[in-house]
C-alpha cells in the first residue's frame, strides 16, 4: 500500500497571502488528521476529518480551515498569512476503529 | 494543549547502549502511543499501550505505562546509530477536549557509532 503523501513538500509564501496544502491517505483510511509542528510549541492537532465531516478541531484560529473530499483526499487551508505560521504541517491518516495514525512526510511552510 | 511530558529533552549515547525516555501525562487515557521522527519528516508509529496493559513488547523496544503516576516509559535496547531520531509519546485523551491525538515535546536521542 502507498504511504500517506502530502503536496507541497516545501512551500514559501509572504505575509497575508493564503495557502492550501493536499493530502492523500493510505488507501482505504477515511480519517485524515492534520497537525501543526514548531520548535516552540511542538506538535499542535488542527483538526480531524471522517467521511468528510470535521470531527475534531484544535485550538487554532478560523484562519486554519479544512475539507475532505468523498475520496478521503483532504485539503487544509490558512489565510491571511502570519509569520507565526512558518511550520511543518504533517497529514495523518487512520483506518476506522484503529489508534494508530500513519504520518505522511509533511509540507514545510515559509512565511516571510 | 500539550499534555504529555518527555524527559529527558535530550539524549546522548553510544551504540550498543540503552537509552530510557520517560513520558508524563495529565488527564484519564484510553491508550499512550510512541512515535519517532527523523529529522524534520513525518512521524512514524511504534507501538501502543493500552490504559489496562502494564508493559508492552516489540523488538527492541519495551514500553511501560503506570496509569496511577500517569506516566509510560520507552526502553530501546541495544541502541543503534540508526535510532538516532526524536521521540514523541502521544494520548489519546478520554477525557473533555477536541483533539485526538496529544503529543508531548519529545526527547531527541543521538546514538553515537
């Protein structure tokens, strides 16, 4: 089976633009969970989708936004850019019933 | 909200040492996984322990957990240079709060050959 993969690998954006970052689970896993990673507050969960419902979210703000699609695909959006947002941001998906999340590679984002 | 602690942040050994990380926790679990992660990539999952499981083997790697100190331990054995990564415990909380997985800072461990 394919592994997790997530579009942009590496992203450079300026401040107040917005970016959209893609990922594609493991085949047949239908929750997909999205987390931000920074040196200063670790890894942070953004938020959950199953069967394209959000069914978790973190504490971010409305900025942070996400879909999933009817293939599992999902997608995470974050608008109007800070630099604070400069992070690596990793997909994980999960089989139904199963704990364990298997991470795709991570998109690392650059905003300056 | 970042809910599990590991200890130490960092960790320096020679190969075919052991090394120990510890994790701490706040609220009620169902279950505490470990992950690790090279480098800047994704996180790639070890094991998991259930809340009603003590002690958990795979490989050369041996997990503890004491729900009553909340807290899990990570034992590799016979480190290689290979495990040279950081690693994260994470919960899955049972108790209030959206988030699914929680992971603590992790402890980055460098194996030296």
């Amino acid at each position: 089976k394919a592994g997790v993969t997530q579009t942009p690998r590496y992203l450079i954006k300026t401040r107040g633009q917005q970016v959209t970052l893609s990922c594609s689970p493991i085949s047949g896993h239908r929750s997909v969970s999205w987390y931000q990673q920074t040196p200063g507050q670790g890894l942070q969960f953004l938020f959950e989708y199953f069967s394209e419902t959000q069914r978790n979210k973190g504490n971010f703000p409305g900025r942070f936004s996400g879909r999933q699609f009817s293939n599992s695909r999902s997608e995470m959006n974050v608008s109007t850019l800070e630099l604070g947002d400069s992070a690596l941001y990793l997909c994980a998906s999960s089989g139904l019933g199963v704990n364990e999340q298997f991470f795709g590679p991570g998109t690392r984002l650059t905003v300056l | 909200s970042q809910q599990g602690e590991e200890d130490p942040q960092a960790l320096s050994i020679q190969e075919g040492e052991n090394a120990t990380m510890n994790c701490s926790y706040k609220t009620s679990i169902n279950n505490l996984q470990w992950y690790r992660q090279n480098s800047g990539r994704g996180l790639v999952h070890l094991i998991l322990i259930r809340s009603n499981e003590r002690e958990k083997h795979s490989g050369r790697l041996r997990v503890t957990l004491d729900t009553s100190k909340k807290s899990s331990s990570l034992l590799i054995t016979a480190s290689r240079a290979a495990d040279t990564a950081s690693y994260f415990c994470a919960t899955d909380g049972r108790g209030g709060g959206s988030e699914k997985l929680v992971f603590g800072k992790g402890t980055k461990l460098t194996v030296n050959p």
